[in-house]
C-alpha cells in the first residue's frame, strides 16, 4: 500500500514518551495548533503513551500548558475540543502488555468508525535507551497491518557513525524507509523551507549562486543561554553533534544542492546526499572551538559550574568550523558553519557575501551580501550599494530588505517547525525529513571530527564569557574565510541613516 496519500478523518496518532518533556513542549503543542488551524481532522484520535501512571485530566493539564492561541477568543474553546480527541494510556515499553491493550483501544475506535484501512502514526518522543525495545514492539503489537503505518522519529539518530548504522540496522527490517519519518526540526522552519524556492525561483540568485559571483558562505547559530538544567545530557553531546552535524549541515545541503528536477521528496533528497558527498573531508585544523565562563558580571554560571558536568570536562559549547564542497559550483568558496550557547543573543542566520565588483570606477565600494535570518523575526535582506541620495557623490551600503512582520500580514499563520512537519507526515510527505542515506554521509563526514575533539589530541576549548561574543579568535577565523565585515563593522540592520562607505 502507498504510504504517500494524505491520511483522513479515522487516523490514529499515538504519541510514545507521552509524559516526557519533548512531548509538552513540542509534540503535543504542535498537535494542537494544527488542529486549531484547522489542518487537524475534527475526529482524529491522539492517544499519549508512556510508563509514568498519570490521571487522564493531569496529562491533559500537563499537555496543554504549553499550548498556544492565536486569537484569545476564538481558540480558547478549542482547547476543550482539541483535549476531548486526546486520550492517555500507562504502559511499559519492554512487556507486551500495555501494547496489548493500545492495540485494543485503536482497533476498537477503528471499528466503531467504520475503518477498512487503518491509517496510523507513531510519534516516538523517546530517549536513544528505549527506542528499539519500542519500535520492535510497536511492529508487533500496533502495526496497522491492513494499511500504513507513519512512524516519526527524534534525534538522536545515533552518537557517531557505527551507531547510527547500528540503529538503522535494527530499525531497517522493521520499517520500510517509506513509513520512516525522521524529524529535523530544522527542516520545519519557515526561512529554510523557504531555500529552494528563494535559491531557484530567482534568476538573479539562481545565476550567481556559484563559485563564480559567491565569495563565502556562513551559517550561524547563537542561543543567549547556557546549558541550565540539561548539562548531565550536554557533557557527551557537545555543539557539533546537538545542533552542527544535523540542524546546520540540512540548512547548508539546501543551500549548496543542486537544481531538483522538481519538489518530489525523492528528487530533493538525491540532491542533498548528491551535494553532501562532494564535502571535503573536515580539516580538524581548522577549527575554533570554546567553552563558556562566568559571565563578566558573575552573575550567570560557567559552563562547568553545573553540577551535573565533570569537573574537567573538555566538552565544546561553541565551535566554528571551516568546510569546503569539491564540485564544480563550490570548488574554493569557504563555508563556515559556527554554533554556540550563552553568547550575547539568540539568532539564526545565514550570510552569502558575493565577491566584489571590479574597483576601477570607485574609489571604494562594499560587497553584496545576502542575509537570510532564519530566527528569530524571520527576514531576508540583501546589502546592495547605492548612491546617497541627493547631491552627495558618495555611495553608503543599505538593503533591500524583506521582513516578514512588515511584509505580511499578523493574520498569516506561519507554522512553528513541529506544526509544519507533523502535517507533512500526516500528509505523507517525505522532503523535510531525513532519508537513511542522507543520515549516513552526514555521520560520515562528521565522525573523524568527533573523534578529534574528544580526543586528548583536541587543544583545550578557548573559554569565553557567558553572553559574549564567543571565543576571541572568531572575528580572524571568518576573515580568513573570507568574509569581510561591511565597513569595517560598522554596517548595522536595519539601516536608519545612510551610512557613507564609497566613493564615486
Ligand atoms: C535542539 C538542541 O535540537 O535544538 C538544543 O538539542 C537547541 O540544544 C535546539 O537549543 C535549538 O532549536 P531552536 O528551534 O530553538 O532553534
């Protein structure tokens, strides 16, 4: 059976780790604001499922503390018809019992609705210690055996290489790649679903998108807080593995593909496992890696001062590093991929600065620079060169700027990345999720650079203040990556007054 057409009105969605912290804040949220945008159907059935034994009206408390309206007035009742739809269920995930009776409860519903062809979707909202145990007992208690079965997944798929492909080789004869749906989260927000459609519906960035017009590529990615609460978890993850080797490096296939043939799932996937093998391998020399202090103040704590971390841990909460793409389109363009947390603000974005114009009829003059942010207060601007307005003879670099919130309307509804990518499933399609293959190259690529920063090889992370900048070196690694801070830093977005820099 195709597992690509839309589910309907009888589908089932069971939410496993339903009393988990993902599942309040991001899984169940999401359910919700799907259904109050009406991209719900108003009969779905949502069953939580977890071991903790929880009231059915304290797991709905739980659940939906989170939730957000949109319109006060409009959605508040929505909460009483959404948690109607919702349902928890205790179980263990090793015994066969508790799936014994879910099979119960959704075989029953789907009888009473009158289904011939079950449609059902798993949400595994589970730590990386119970998932096989659950996936195998989901095959054979749960399975929607006459019809399709979605199974969406969370990272992590894996800690390196050998046992991402261990966990794929557990879950291959399992599922089909087809019933797979493994979420980055990433992939459901707006300015990077945005990419393709930026990248290849525009001739002028689709003709200057290369090696040729493109000086350097950087992705950025800064949290304005530390590891608080979560560096027990933390300490044997590090940057690189929790937002680089996924979240960053699907921003940066889709920013470096090829052209798909169309918006097929499949023919965007080729591309981005197509462009991946292309990368050079990661030069472990170059890299600049930290860890965050005190702040100046003292008042927010080092990144060892959490209790839950070792004493010594060498572990990296700010990396940059240096990347490069071996094809014809990227051969020697520098791309830098760099992440942190406690820095001195939250914000996401990516900047393509294109190569200079010939000097010759200026004096001076910037480069263009394309700013896609993709967080917060989603925004697209290009720096461009232009005459001061009136009689002066000097050029100032301003931008054509495209902000959403002054661009459209409070009413557009624009999901948040959950909403957007559990609709995709529901809708049956694949292209904001993570094939198996495009996993493995991504494992591989990062791997080696793993190894070295846990070795004892790895230089001791730089220690840089909790809401600063980063590491000191930062500002000298990009410019040697060839990016150049637009008149000499002082270029600030948005522009209010001309700034001069250039002369005719
Ligand atoms: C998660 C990481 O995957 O992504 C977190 O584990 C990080 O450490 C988060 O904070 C960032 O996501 P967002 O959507 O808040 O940018």
């Amino acid at each position: 059976m195709s597992t690509s057409a839309s589910f309907g009105a009888n589908a089932v969605i069971v939410v496993f780790g339903a009393s988990g912290d993902l599942a309040k804040k991001k899984t169940f949220p999401a359910l919700f604001g799907l259904y109050r945008e009406g991209q719900l159907p108003s009969t779905v059935k949502i069953i939580g499922y977890a071991r903790s034994k929880i009231e059915d009206a304290d797991f709905k408390k739980r659940i939906s503390d989170n939730f957000k309206l949109r319109d006060e007035e409009k959605d508040k009742p929505k909460i009483e018809e959404f948690l109607k739809l919702c349902s928890y269920h205790q179980g263990a995930y090793d015994t066969a019992e508790g799936y014994e009776e879910l099979e119960k409860i959704i075989g029953e519903h789907e009888k009473k609705v009158g289904t011939e062809s079950p449609e059902r979707l798993f949400y595994l909202a589970l730590p990386p210690s119970v998932f096989t145990e659950v996936a195998k007992n989901l095959k054979k208690y749960v399975y929607a055996e006459n019809g399709t079965t979605r199974i969406i997944v969370e990272k992590p798929f894996g800690h390196d290489l050998d046992s991402s492909r261990e966990l794929q080789k557990d879950l291959a004869p399992l599922f089909t790649e087809e019933e797979l749906y493994r979420i980055d989260h990433y992939l459901g927000k707006e300015m990077v679903k945005n990419l393709l459609v930026l990248r290849f519906g525009n001739e002028l960035l689709s003709g200057t998108w290369n090696k040729n017009h493109i000086k350097s590529i950087q992705i950025s990615f800064k949290e304005a807080f530390g590891t608080e609460g979560r560096g027990g978890y933390f300490d044997s993850i590090g940057i690189v593995r929790d937002v680089m080797q996924n979240h960053l490096l699907q921003v940066l296939t889709l920013l470096t593909m090829e052209r798909p043939v169309s918006f097929d799932p499949e023919a965007i996937r080729d591309e981005k496992v197509k462009v991946l093998k292309a990368f050079s391998p990661l030069n472990t020399d170059d890299i600049l890696i930290g860890q965050y202090t005190k702040s100046e103040d003292g008042k927010k704590p080092g990144y060892l001062d959490d209790e839950t971390v070792k004493g010594d841990s060498k572990c990296v909460t700010y990396a940059a590093l240096g990347l490069g793409i071996n094809n014809e389109r990227w051969e020697g363009v520098p791309i830098v991929m760099r992440a942190g947390k406690a820095l001195d603000e939250s914000k996401v974005e990516i900047r393509i600065q294109f190569k200079p114009v010939a000097k010759g009829m200026f004096e001076e003059i910037q480069r263009n620079e394309l700013v896609i942010r993709v967080q917060p207060n989603e925004a697209i601007y290009m720096k461009i060169n232009s005459k001061i307005p009136g009689i002066s003879t000097e050029t100032s670099l301003t931008d054509l700027d495209l902000t959403y919130k002054s661009r459209y309307s409070k009413d557009f509804w624009i999901p948040e990345a959950y909403e957007a990518l559990i609709r995709d499933c529901f809708l049956g399609n694949h292209s904001n999720f993570v094939r198996d293959d495009e996993l493995d190259v991504s494992w591989k690529l990062f791997t080696p650079l793993l190894n070295f920063i846990e070795s004892d090889k790895a230089p001791v992370p730089e220690g840089y203040a909790y809401g600063s900048k980063g590491p000191k070196g930062l500002r000298a690694f990009l410019n040697k990556h060839g990016y150049v801070f637009a008149d000499e830093g002082t270029y600030q977005w948005p522009l209010t007054t001309p700034n001069v820099k250039g002369k005719m």
